[in-house]
C-alpha cells in the first residue's frame, strides 16, 4: 500500500518530520510518500494562507502521476481536506479529524494543543465542520510559532506540556490530540508527564488512511464531493500581491 | 496481534457469522478470536438486554485469560462499551462508533438502517453520548428481527436496500451504515444497489481495533474509564424472573 | 397508593436511608416500599457496576408479585431506567432525571454536586439522553466515596457545600440538586449554607410518581419502551470473574 | 393546599374549564382556585396579546390577598412563567413545561398538538429557553382556533387526533402533550385513538405544583427570578391603541 | 427616511441620550423620531417589568399616527420585538439582535456587557431565541443599574472596562457589545482601552433599520409574525397592584 | 464611500450583473467598484474551485490599490470571507451571512434556494461556522448550474420558485435567501410568487457594508483576523494540473 503524505507549507524540514512520523505509525509493506507543495506559504498560520495552501496540495496532488492508495493532509486545522477528497479517486484522510477521532476511542473527552493563539478558532471551526466538537473539551495554545517547533522542538516542550496540563486538570480532556503537523515526536514526552494518551494526528492519519484502503471504500460521490465539473480554470503568472507585510 | 470479538448475544451461529466479517476485515497477521457470552438474551432488541448482555459481555472478557491486544464490542447501538473500557487494560472498540467513524472519514453525512423500529432510539442515543450525531442524517428500520437475518439474510436484503435508499435520497446521507452486527455480509450487495459506500460494523471496528494496538494507545485512566474499584461485588443464583413474556 | 423504591447496589444500610427520604416526601397515604438487589455492587461509581446494577434492580423487581402503582429507581447517574420502563407495567421514575425537573421548575438553571469525579461524566451522559443538560450549569464531585457518605455524613458535608457553593457563584447554578441516592437528608443544610433551593432526588422522585400515578399514566409502549420480546435468557451460575481488583 | 389557577384570557368559560381540568387533578385537600385576567386578550394567539396577558395575569395574582401555596400560569407557549416567579413567593408552574416534563417521565419524545399555525414557533421558542425541546419530536396545528374549541370542542377533535398521528406516526412522538389550555378533556378520547399517552397541562401543572408544595421548594432568588426592585411603575389610563384591526 | 426609536422605559432622559446615539449613526436624510412610552416602569431589570414595557412599546407605537418606515426597539435583552413586528407594517429591529449581528461581522465571537447580574440569563435568552448564541462568548454583568448610567455614566465606565476586558481575555471575544440602551456613548471609550471594535446596539439598530427600509423588505406575514387577529382586548383601570416592594 | 465587490469567479458578464444588483441596493454617494478576479474558476461549485476562488479574491483586492472603505466577497456559500478579513483593514461582508441575517430580521426562520445540490452542504458548513444555523429552516436546490442562470435565468425561475414554495410550507422558512450570486434580479419575482420577503445576498452586503462603515467599525484584529504575518509566499508558475477532468 502506497500512502501519499502531503505537508501543508514549503518547508522540506517539516515535510521530513511528517514522513518521518507518518513511517513510525505505518504498518508493515506500507510505503510513505511524502510530498511538499510546489508553492504556497512558508507556514500556515491563518486563512489566507490556509486556502493558498488548500489549493498547492490540491495541484502537488494532482500532478502526482503514479499511483497511490490514500492520501494524507498532513496540516493541523487547516483548509483542503473536502477538496482533496473531490480531486482524489482514492481516500482523503485529514491529520485533524484522524487524531479527535482516534482520541474519541480512548477517552471521554479530548483536548488540543497547538501552536499560536490565532489558530485555535480555525481548529475549532474544522472540528465544528468535520461534525467532532461534542466531545472537544477545548482547544489551547502554547504560544509557540510553527516553524520554531521544527528549528528547536525541545525548547517549545515545556510550553506545550503546561497546556496540555490545563487541558486535562481545568478543561477535563482525557485524552490530548496535539495540534500542529510539526509536533509529531513530543507525544511520547508529554504522555510520560501527563499520564493521558496523547495522539499525533499524522500517526492517527496514516492508520486511519490505512484502514480505508483495506476495507476497499473510498470516498462518496453522491452529493458533496461529488468530482469537479469540467470548466475552464486559470492560474497565475507572475509573483503574488504582498499581503500581510509591513506596507500592506 | 490478537483481537477478541465479543458477541452481545448468545447465538453461536451469530457470532460465527460476525467472526467471518472479522477476518475478512483484518490484516494479515491478525489474529480474531470469536466470544460468546455465557448467559444473556438469544439476541438484544431492548434496554434490559442490553444491560445484561453488557455485563455479560464484560465476565466473558473478564475470564479470557489468554493475551490479547484489543477488545471489539459487536453489539450495534447496545450498552456496554464504556464497561468494557474500564474492565480491560487493552483498548475498546464498539461497531457503533467504529461504523460512524469510519463513514464520516467518507461522506459529509452517514445514515444507518437497522432491524428494528424499537432499537433506534437506543442507536440515537449510543451516537449521541459518543458524540457522533452531528453528521448523522437518519436512522432507519427495515423491519426486520435480529435472528431473521441470521435465519434468511437474503429475504431481509429488499428491506434494507429499501430503507437505505430513503436515507441517502431523503434524509441526505452520503455514506450508509449497516446497523446490527447479524448485517455483515451484505455490505457489497447494498453499495452495487446504491453507489454509496457502506460501512459494516464488524469490519470498520477491526480496523479501529488494529489502529489503536499500532499506535501503542490504551484507553484513558484519568477519570471516565479508570478501573473499577475493588469491592464486594455478587451474582445471581438460580434462573432469571420472567421478563416481557406473556405473563409478566 | 404503593410505590417500589429501589436501591441500586447492595447496601441494607443504604436502602434504609433512601426509603427513609421516601417516606419523608411522600403524601399521606402513599406507601413506600423499599426494594434492596439480590446481587450486584456494594456500591455503583462505574459503568461496569451500574450494568450490573440494572440487571439486578430489574430481576428485583420482576420478582416483587405484590402489586404496586410506580417504581423509583434511586441512584443518581445510573443506568437502568429504560430497561425498567420496558419491564414495568406501572411509571418508572429515576432520581436523576426527576431531581433535575423539579430544580428546572425552581431557577434559571441547576447544578448537580456528586461524590466521585469519575461519575461525573456517567451523569452528564444521562443527562445527555434524557433531554435535560440545556439549563445544566455544571456538576462537581465533592471527592467522597459513596459509602463513606453512609458511614459518616456529616464529614463529607463541607465537602459537598463548598462544590455546591462553586456551582452557585462561578456556574451560575440557581439550584442545587444532590447527586447520590445516599444524599439524602442533606439538602436542609446545604439550602441554609447557601440561600437556594436544594433538591434531593429520592423526594423528587416520589413526587412525580405520586404525580403519573394520580393522572393515571404509563410508559408508551410505542417504540422505545415496548415490553420486551418473549426470548431465551439465561443468567451466570457460580461466582463473577473479578473484575477491578489488584489482579486484574 | 390553595392552588391559584390563572387563565391568561379573559373568558370566563375558558376558566371554569381549565377550573374544572384542575379540580380532577387535584389531590384530596387541594383547593383549586381559578383566576380570571381584569384585562387583557379575549385569546392569546401571538406575541402581542401574550405580553398583556402576562402583564394582566401578575396583576391579577398580585391582588389576590388571600393566602395560596403555589401558582399555575394555564396558557400553553404564553409568556408570563418567569415574570410570575418574581412576582410570587411561592412556587409557580406553568403548563407549557409541566406538559412537556411530564411527557418525558413517559417516553422517549413528545410531540405537541396545538390551535393555530401561527402558535407553533411561540410554543418552540417557550420550549428553547425553558431548555426542553432536546426530546421534542414536533410541534403541530390543527387549525382550530383557541375560542373555537371552547365554544365547540367536539368538532375540533378529529383535526386534533389527525395532528396527533402525524407527530406519532412521522415525526416519531411517543407521548402527545395538548398545546392549549382550552383542550382540557379531550385527552382521553385522543389516547384511546392513538394508544399512546396524552398529556393535558393544565392536569401535568396540579400535579407538578403539588409537588413543589409539599417539598417545601420555592423558585430561587439568586439571580434571574430575584424580586423586582422597588421603583415608579404606572399603568395606562383610558382605552387602549387597536392593535390588528382592519384599520391599523 | 423616518425611524422610530422607542425607549422601554418612562426616563426621558434616557429616551433622549438614546436619541442622542440614535442620530449620531444615522445617515443624512434619516430623521429620529425617539419615543417614550406612556406608562410602564422607570427601568426595565426584569421579566414582570420587561413585559409592561413591551405592552407599553406596542401602544405608544400604536398610537403614532404619522408616517414613519420602521421601529427601533432601544431596550437591550427586553422582551417586544416580536410584539411589535406583528403591530407594526414597517420593519421593526431591536438593539440586542442588532448588535449581535453587527459584531458578528466583526469577530469569530463577540461578549455583552451588561448591568446587572440578574439580567444576564434574560439576555441569553433573547440571543437564543433570535438564534444568535453559537458565537457568543460571553455575557457578563458591571453590577451597575441602568439608572445609574445615566445619572453617572462616567463613574460606571471603569466596571464595565473591567468585564468587557474579561469577556475578551478569559472568554475569548473578539467584539464586545454594549448591553444596555443607557450605554450609548461609551463605546469609543471602551473600544480604546481595549482594541477591539465596540458595538453601540442603537447605533446598530439604526443602521440596520436604515438598510431593511433601503432594500423595500419588510416583516414576513407568513406565520410568526402574522397581524394579531381583530379580538376584544381590555385595558387596566386605576392604578396597578404593587409588585415587588417591601410589603409584597 | 466606495465598495469593492468582488466577484468569485471570472466571468465578467456575472461580475457585470453583481455590479448592477449592488449599485441598485446603494446609498446616494456609494460608489460600487466590481472586481472579476485575474485567475480561477469560471464557476465555483465546490470545494477546490471555492479554495482557488478565495486565493484568487484575496490577490485581486491586494492589488487593487485605490482607496476603498469596504469589501464585499459575492460567492454564495464559497470560502474566502475569513481570509479576506486578514488581508483588508476595511470590513469584509460575505453575501452568504448578509442574507442570513437580513432574513432573519424579517422573520423566525429562513430557507436558502441554491443551484445545485453539491452545494447544499457547502453553504450549510458556511452557516454553520459563521454561527447562524439555528433558524436557518433549509436549504434546496434548483437544480440549475451557475452559468445557465448566467446565460438564461428566465428559464431557471420556475424550478427555483418551486425549490423555494416547498422552503416555505414543508420547512416553514419564513424568509427565502437566494443562494447564489448570480440570481441578483430574481427577488421580486419570487416575492410576488410566494408573498414572503426575499434577500437577494448581494444588496444585503451592500447595506450592512454601509453600515459598518458609517459606525465607523472594522474587523477585530485581537486573534482569528490577525494580519497574515510577515513570511516567504511563493505562486505556482506555468499552466494549472487539470482537475476534474475526463483524464483525471
């Protein structure tokens, strides 16, 4: 089995993490095909970027030409997982709903930590679409950018295991999903401080993509990810509008 | 691996015909061990049976002495998973939430047919305490008792094509799942009718089960599913009081 | 009038205080008749234990050949009131949801104080499925074993007023319902602590069995809580397999 | 134990009916006292007229000097509950929600048969804030209005049981509670058609009001039903502006 | 363009600070017609007094002979919108939707903040039956009451900083509404203290009103808010029953 | 004061239309700019052409470098408003939740009549995050592609009155929102088909644009509509990879 992992931003660092853990987690005679997009922000860190983002893994995706079995969007509340599944025959899996998910089976309730404070409601609202907050006991930040997780992920632990704290002892999560692509390889570490499960989302993903493939179903075409109609589509030349920088 | 199916019934035809659906699921490697419970109802269509096939289920579990890596509960909207979780050290996994699952990862909406009209607000409310009825579109009977489909599972098909045919083109679901354990087998036949996928319990749940087990996560300790306390704990002696016959 | 209050675990002791608080709220004429399971749990604080309980409370009361008009279950956050309205020809009244009702006729909102912190989950779920969680505040655990309530109320009575207290003043809470069966004979205390009202379930429940009975209703049998089918049970010889001791 | 029984219309005949609805409730010893507006709508079928109601039905109250142990408000999906439990020091039921707890002590979900279409979003939005609707099947007319089943009830009843089993048979109802307090005596002739329970609120209201009564309980005043603060409130002097007629 | 603003309330000071407000978001061409209702009480803090006052707004409305093209209601969490919607041809907007609404534009959530505790949970229901509580954060109360406003609004502004800075840090809004008509003119205060778009409900009002007139769109007839049906409806005489002082 | 109005896909005969539906909802003194953008889709009926859409708005505003005091994304039921919110220091009004708040000051419920039915639940999930989905009553569709209402939108009308009669009487909507910005100019004829109010999306942005402009209020930038941060972006270069398409 063939699974394509697809990272969210530029970074070939982090897409190297991705693999990495998406490895980890893969069951025996299953292959991790990581894949960074061609364009698109630098880290994902809000809606605009999430949509570019949404679009270069659909485009990376699409001129993939050998075949696969699943796919993997591996960014943390992020955009593109409903549009992958239209764009793909095979099944679509989405690092945010495949760790509540897995979460789900282990406890109660769960909680997430992630990176910036101006993520949380973006992972809420894709939990809040993916038809998973019920048992979402909350959504906690560490104040930690993404790409400073990938440059130095020791420094950031302490950070991410305070809040998960929270999380467990005020918010009353049991189980702990942790909220950023970037994070995978701290679970073993925040596990052992907390005494809860914790779950990496691109591990949760890779079984769940797994699981798809060998159960032989694929993703309903019956009503919304119905395949794109025919229809002209254009692309950009030239460099983007800056947007967001000082003289914005 | 090694995965206990526990049936929630005492039908060993039921339980063989689940333990089917299991190894047809399962990754090589896999090992399925098929259990009946001692004691309990000839099938569960109601709250009291329900109860006691939990309970049931659990001391059948309970005396498996044997290593095993995970626990699947194949009772469709039936009581006892949460016991379960508390009872064992390794995970859990019930086809409800298992089915639920694995079709909200395939469609924006699922739907379930089931056996009968009784058993659905059990089902209803099983989804709603997993917190999994957000995307949950229907729930359907096709008229039809639990040890029928066991009987003559081919005479039910009509029905629950029929019924499942209402889910997807009224109720608006994209993905159907097969609401009783005794259904599995009929998976093939109903998606050729319908062009939806269709999820069996049994099968989703196996792979949910071998999910876990690879990830290294057990269930939660810190409040819902801790052990249960030791304590003096008895059982009934003698035959059970009538219960919903005709002299009650 | 005759109403059928049972207890839900094994406690002589226990049985007596709650038919005690029966007695105490029931009208001139009702009488109570206090019910104790033939097996079971000593005491109910997890799922696996309130199972069992159901099983037994309902074999309780099959056997029970005098006649009655209602039947109370009497522990706070348990399983088995469906099953008893399946098996019962006669109102079945749990002291969960009957507390709740009669706080949400008094304020805004209500909050449930508990002893155990792991069955606070157990009793929002039966909240969940019984409808009533929209005006519930909040529920804390006073950290005091069932048990330990019998033995020696008035240590835990800080305890219990000072959640109740949070529930009021950081919750919003405007009444108080007491969370276990054996709470029973606090509420006076609690109320004059806190300047609100404070339901006790047991007393609660007696009023709205009086109340069903008076206007001559029952269960509707006309889906969920149809009586059980005519079928095989069989019920467990010899002693249980230990669950949750030291060697499990 | 006196029971006020407030009418929210000004029709006489209307009270003495839901007078009499009360009387068969009521317990041995409970006197039923019937309360009739000074002022206000003939009927009450909108929001307009409901306001003045529960203006009319405080004054009403208020002037009454005699002692009274608890209040019933006998308007269905009228407003007037939460300003009357300011007003009063004693307990005060309302028969929207009395009907509405009382249908959920029975079965699963309730639906609620009701006068006018342009009622139904009233009653839905009574149900909302009093946190009751999460086990309401449905709300249906049978387009007869209020002062039409007064003067005529019989003819109105095969428009009501019509409604009635559509809320069983399609939305799923298991229990009927009657949306008007003007349909006080048709709930026997309804249930034996339909063989489910029918729920009068006026009955339900006697009932939950006795309870509180004899419990000892009234509303709470921490917060929402505090006492109105003492301060200048006059009243209009001549006739009042037409409101809905042909000229407005 | 001609809107009537209507106070809830007999203080013609507040009808003209709200007038005040009401003119300064008004377009050119818009004239402010700002009434005072005839009777009714000083203050609106309550249900009893909410519902005076919305039979108070409906007759002095009512009594309004010349033209004008929609209604503002000025009191914030008081019942009488729907009231006024069905007297009145014209759209009709009230201050608490109207903010709501406005912030929502504005944030992913928003907060009230209010003057008294006691009206919270009124205010939360107003939201909830208009549908618009998924986005609210937070209600919180500066225990200032309305009078006080407008006999000293500066001395109030420090409290009602110091909830609306915990509605944004500890809730989590990103807007904050004034929850009080008398709150008119310290939004550009607030806003500076805090950063965060302040919302002024008659201002929103009035802009709102201003774009339902410019856009021809009118109140739905089709059930709601269908025109009362022409019926008797009397009015007090003499003087009203105290309520609420000390010898009630 | 000047409006971008931007369209969602590349048409410019839909731009042209947009344009003249806003200039007819504006104020005296509103200058409305329309923006077709430079690259996407030439319809959006889905989930990647919706992504591509929004990048493409983003970008097309970014470079538009005359003054503007507030912008206006008229895509039904597409993403994009978010992103837009980062990218402009102006408010942003999306047509999906202008309507449905227009609507839902004109009556208690709302139903949306859109093209095709793969995008029911898109529009529903933009409900849905913006948080005004509780008194949405449905959503339908006409069965008819954008482009057709483009090119015929005469012969579209019959199946859309159709789409919205069974919104009124079967879902009780009381308002109807026209689900795509194409059927500017269709709102009359309905109303008059129907007799209930109709939003077309378009001139409800225009209006609440106006609004929050004259209040003098922008987008919060406390958390979720933070500016985008400073960081590399890079745009794909040479020809888009065909989606969706006969060979994909």
């Amino acid at each position: 089995m063939r699974l394509l992992v697809v990272n969210v931003n530029t970074s070939e660092a982090m897409t190297a993490e991705i693999a990495q853990a998406a490895r980890a987690a893969a069951s025996p005679g299953t292959e991790i095909v990581p894949l960074t997009p061609d364009f698109g922000p630098a880290s994902v860190e809000g809606n605009y970027e999430s949509h570019l983002a949404a679009v270069a893994v659909c485009q990376r995706v699409a001129r993939h030409t050998d075949p696969y079995d699943a796919v993997i969007l591996a960014g943390f509340g992020d955009h593109g997982r409903e549009a992958l599944q239209e764009v793909c025959r095979v099944p679509v899996v989405d690092i945010t709903e495949a760790s509540a998910m897995t979460a789900m089976l282990l406890g109660h309730s769960y909680g997430v930590v992630t990176t910036l404070d101006r993520t949380v409601p973006l992972i809420r609202d894709r939990l809040l679409t993916a038809g998973l907050t019920a048992r979402c006991a909350g959504i906690r930040a560490a104040d930690v950018p993404v790409l400073e997780l990938e440059s130095d992920p020791g420094s950031s632990l302490d950070q991410i295991v305070e809040q998960a704290r929270l999380l467990v002892e005020v918010d009353r999560a049991e189980v702990i999903c942790l909220g950023c692509g970037g994070m995978a390889g701290l679970s073993e570490r925040i596990a052992a401080e907390l005494s809860v499960p914790v779950v990496d989302g691109v591990a949760a993903a890779v079984t769940h993509a797994e699981s798809l493939v060998r159960l032989g179903l694929t993703t309903s075409r019956v009503r919304t990810y119905a395949r794109p109609l025919p229809k002209p589509v254009t692309f950009p030349s030239g460099a983007p509008a800056t947007i967001g920088g000082a003289g914005a």
